[in-house]
C-alpha cells in the first residue's frame, strides 16, 4: 500500500487575519464537505478573507469561507460558494472555546486552509480585534525589521 506524506500542503493563507486581529491560540480542525468542495480546494480556488467561526449549539460552524464552484462539475451537482460548513473539533477543544468566546468576548478567524495527509484542515485563531495604533505599531516594528535588514546587506 502506498503511505500519504506526512507533510502538509498550504492551499490558502489568511495574513490579513494576522493584520487585523491579534492571535492568542491556534487550532486545527476538519471542515464538512461536499465532493467539488474538495476538488475545488485541491485545485487553490479558496478565499479566507471575510471568513469567520461562530459557535453555536455546542458545534463550530465556518461562514464567509468562498471555495469556488468546480469548473468540470454540472450547475446541479456544484456546491454553493459560500455556504455554511461544519467544524470538526474534539469535545473538549469545543467547551475551552465556547468558553473564551462567550466571557472574553474573543473572536474565531481562519488563518490557513491545507492538505494534511489527503484531508482538508483549517487553521482557527482564537483572537481579539486590533486598534488602530496596534495596527501602526505593527507597521513601525515590519519598516524598522526591514531598514536593519538592508543595513545588514550594505554592510557586506
């Protein structure tokens, strides 16, 4: 029989998300899909930008997410771009979650969707929004990390 790779294959990456909110945990999860859910994923035709996580009745749902209808598949058999899909996240990740989400007032964003031995993952974040003088200051520290780097060079 022939072994999946162990390694992990990025199909899309959220860094706006990394912009806008600051990243407390990270979590790993599967998603609910259709057929032409995962061809469309594993042909890179998926956009987390507006995507967001809601908990709800005790299970994690991803809403916003846009994976692309397959291009060789019918109008009838395609998926809805936008539809809501399910979380799959273990028991106890679920209850921290609900947790955190309903007391501190925290939010659930995707960071990266990938290929992790043949199955589709999601990265999730639990993370709290940035203000504006978080965002500047981020963008200071990004100017000043890359004027040192082109001094470093020059030096040479």
């Amino acid at each position: 029989m022939k072994e999946k790779s162990e390694g992990y294959k990025v199909i899309s990456d959220n860094r706006q998300a990394r912009f806008l909110y600051e990243i407390l945990e990270t979590y790993e999860a599967g998603i609910q899909l259709v057929g032409t859910e995962v061809k469309s994923i594993r042909a890179g035709k998926v956009n987390l930008k507006d995507g967001y996580a809601i908990l709800r009745n005790g299970e994690a749902w991803l809403l916003n997410v846009h994976i692309s209808p397959h291009q060789q598949a019918s109008e009838f058999f395609n998926h809805e771009p936008r539809r809501t899909r399910k979380l799959l996240l273990r028991r106890d990740e679920l209850r921290k979650l609900i947790g955190k989400v309903e007391q501190e007032g925290l939010t659930l964003v995707p960071l990266k969707l990938y290929l992790k031995r043949g199955w589709v993952k999601v990265s999730i974040a639990l993370a709290r929004g940035k203000k504006i003088h978080d965002k500047r200051e981020d963008i200071k520290r990004r100017q000043d990390k890359r004027e040192m780097q082109r001094a470093m060079k020059r030096s040479y």
